[in-house]
RNA sequence: GGGCAGGUGGCGGAGUGGACAAUCGCACUUGGCUGUAAACCAAGCGGCCUUAGGCCUACGGGGGUUCGAAUCCCUCCCUGCCCA
C-alpha cells in the first residue's frame, strides 16, 4: 500500500478523491487540514477537536522550537502523544515565519493584497527583523528576543525530533510586493534549500517540497518542474497570489497542471469557504488555513449562509442555531443568543463553541465536496 | 444639627483661570484578518453641517468675578465618611 492513492478523478474537474495512508491512520482526500500552531487547536481539547470531524493538523516548527524545545516533545513521545491527538499530523518547516514575521509584519501584508501597494521588494532588500542568508534565515525570537538560526538541516532536524506524519521542506514564503528580481533570487534559494531538505531528511516521515514563484507564471511553473522532479512525498504550494483572489485560480492551475499528478498537493494557508470549492476543482488534495479557529476567537460563525458576526447585539435576541442546517454538538445544543453573550461577555466558552462549531463546517463542508466527487457532480 | 471629603461624557477617572468638546481606561459602534507574534489590530465615540474646518450645547442647579471659568467667589441641591 502507497502512501497516497487517487479514487478517482473527476471527469467534470480537476479533483480528485483519495486516500492518504500515515501509520496515524488514513486521510481521505481532498481535505481541509486545522492549524495547530502552537501543538493545540486554540480553546479546544483534543478529544473536543475530534469530535469536529477533523482527519489531521498542521502544527508549526518555529513556535514549537521556541516553545517549549522540540527535545521536550520528543521525550514526551513525539508532537501525537504530546498533544494527545492519536491522528495524522503534519508540521510546517518555519518558512512562513520568514515571511509573517518579515516582509509580512514590515509592510502589514498577507498572502493577498486586498489592492495595489506602491512599495516593492527590491532584489537586495531584507526584512528589518528577519535576516535571510544563504543557508537559512536568522530570527529574533518573539519569546524572549535571543537571536536564533533555522535552515533546512535545523528545520529538518526539529521537524524529526516533532515527529508529524508528514513535514515540509523549508522555503520563503514571499511577499505580495515582492518584486520579480526579488522572487526569483528567493525561488533559487528555496529550490536549494529543498534539496537540502532532501538531503537531510530522516526518511522516517513524509517530506513535502514546496513551489514557490510568486505571481510569476514562469517561475511558478519553473518551481513547479524543478520542485516536481525532486523525490518528494507529495507538494505544498505556497507563497503568495498577488492583489486579488481573481489571480489566484490561475497560479494555482499553472502549477497543478505541472506536479507529477499522482503525488499529493497541498495548497498553503488557503482555505476560505469561498475558495474551497475551487481549489479542490483545481485539483488540490489539503489545504489548511487559519480561517476556522482564528475567526472563531473573534467572533465569527461561518454558516451555510454565510459568516456571521456574533459579536452584534441584534444576534442576542436570537434563539436559532449557528447553523439551521449543521449537526454539530453546538448547534443541536446552543442559540445564537447564548453565544453572542458569551462572546460580549469576554467568555471563553463562546470562542470554544465558535471554533467546534467552524471546524466542524469547515470539515462538513469537505465532505459534501468529497461524496460530490464520487457522484460525479463535481 | 456639626465636621470633613466629594459631585466631570454610558461607567471609572484626569484636569484646578486661557493650549478643553475635555488625558487615559472600560464599555459601545464600525472595519481588518487566508502555511496564526492574533481571545488581536485599527478607526470612531456630545449635537449639527458634505470635508478642511465651522457652529451650537456642555464638567450637579442658580447667581457672580474675569477679556476669558470644569477650574475662583456666593448660594442651593445631592452623595459618602465621622461626631452629636
């Protein structure tokens, strides 16, 4: 048995329906992954995260290698046993935080640009508190400001000590407003850096080369061929879509139609409900994104109508469900009313049934896409 | 009845003659958030005018001093503590 197996393939799209092995048990594809930064789903328990429907998480390298030690998780029995999540695991490599808590933070940017920005990231440029060298990047920690060193042999040295089930190799994510001259330098250093993911990888786990390249069709595609040709488990496609999510359907088939198909693809930190559809049409098996737990926290349901904001004073006089159409614990027990006060009320309970709640959408949601697929309508 | 302290925007609480429509915090309203430095961040928050800006009403009530008062004086009302 392979790790990953295709079902089947659409005939009216890209997508695709598979099934991916870990010895954490099985992932049935295409599907949304939580994030679990910090080795949590933020306010929930493990066991409650379980009951979302969710098949695997997305822990993160950085934070973990600051907080608390990759050696600690490892004498605990790994990042599962730690964290009490018997289910497959995945770790991201830190090569975000070369951008969030970079170019990123500098210029107050995400992935996508909401419109067009005057700055550019010139060819030269460093961010003010992240320095990128050759073999990695230097980082100020946010935990107590020492100055620490990753690059793919420390990223793949503490991916190994996490033990996720499946880890990514350690790239740039880069910026929106990065310039052509910029991304393409920064493409050739992460291309050599996932060779030296490669090289230093344990074996023992399942390693994820990652496309890069920006909103540069050629270098998108260039990363796509020279990523693909690499012995990888499976690919992450990251970095960033350019000033509107009308570009990012377009990236992301440029790369795809490149990939070696019979491989995983993972889109990086994307996954609005808007876009999962698509993404999943594009041909994409996971896809994880923050989108669930972190507008749980503020406030927000997203519903088979919609997001709502339950922080608004008029959702207090209102009985209903979250969702009339979910079956999640929290709808079948709690009103609206209940959770606009919880959450008025600076409680934190109503972030813990938001999050339940979203997670459990957000998996719900897969699912109808996935049975979609086997029927033949998507 | 006497003594002391005090009454400022929805709340708490600064300010004690001009830089005050009034520091700051909370609450509230709106907006932002896509491999999470994120239970966070930003803006607004007396009324009116479309903005720059301007006008009006305001620091318990009333009266006064002054070019000018939330700030000084008189008086009344109210609150808290202490003494009878």
């Amino acid at each position: 048995m392979g790790f990953f197996r295709i079902i089947k393939e659409s005939d009216k799209s890209h997508a695709r329906l598979g099934i991916l092995r870990t010895s954490h048990g099985i992932v049935e594809t295409p599907a949304f992954v939580p994030v679990a930064t910090q080795a949590v789903f933020k306010t929930l328990t493990s066991k409650q995260a379980r009951e979302t429907r969710s098949q695997l998480a997305i822990a993160n390298t950085f934070h973990l290698h600051l907080k608390p030690g990759e050696k600690t998780i490892k004498r605990a029995g790994g990042l599962g046993a730690f964290m009490a999540w018997p289910k497959p695991l995945m770790t991201d490599s830190g090569g975000f935080q070369i951008f969030s808590l970079g170019f990123g933070s500098d210029f107050g940017t995400g992935k996508i640009l909401k419109g067009k920005r005057a700055e550019k990231i010139g060819i030269e440029a460093q961010p003010r508190r992240v320095e990128i060298t050759e073999a990695g990047a230097w980082f100020r920690s946010i935990v107590d400001g020492t100055r620490l060193f990753i690059g793919p042999k420390e990223s793949m040295k503490i991916q190994s000590d996490l033990g996720a089930d499946i880890i990514f190799a350690f790239d740039e994510c880069t910026s929106p407003i990065a310039g052509k001259a910029y991304t393409k330098k920064s493409l050739e250093r992460s291309h050599r850096w996932a060779e030296l993911s490669l090289a230093y990888h344990s074996k023992k786990q399942k390693l994820f080369g990652i496309i890069q390249g920006g909103k540069y069709k050629d270098l998108r595609k260039k990363s796509a061929r020279f990523i693909g040709a690499l012995p990888f488990d499976g690919f992450g496609i990251g970095g960033e879509f350019g000033d509107s999510k009308k570009n990012m359907m377009g990236m992301i088939s440029w790369v795809l139609n490149e990939l070696p198909p019979e491989k995983p693809r993972h889109l990086l930190g994307i996954g609005h409900p808007d876009d999962i559809k698509k993404i999943i049409r594009a041909g994409i098996d996971l896809f994880d994104c923050i989108a669930p737990t972190h507008y749980a926290r503020r406030g927000f349901a997203f519903t088979s109508r919609g997001r709502l904001d339950m922080r608004k004073i008029s959702f207090l006089a209102d009985r209903k469900p979250l969702d009339s159409r979910c079956k999640c614990d929290v709808c079948r027990n709690y009103s609206r009313a209940y959770i606009t006060h919880l959450m008025r009320s600076g409680e934190i309970t109503g972030m813990s049934l938001l999050t339940m709640h979203n997670l459990y959408y957000f998996n719900t949601f897969v699912e109808e896409i996935r049975r979609g697929i086997r029927a033949g309508r998507i």
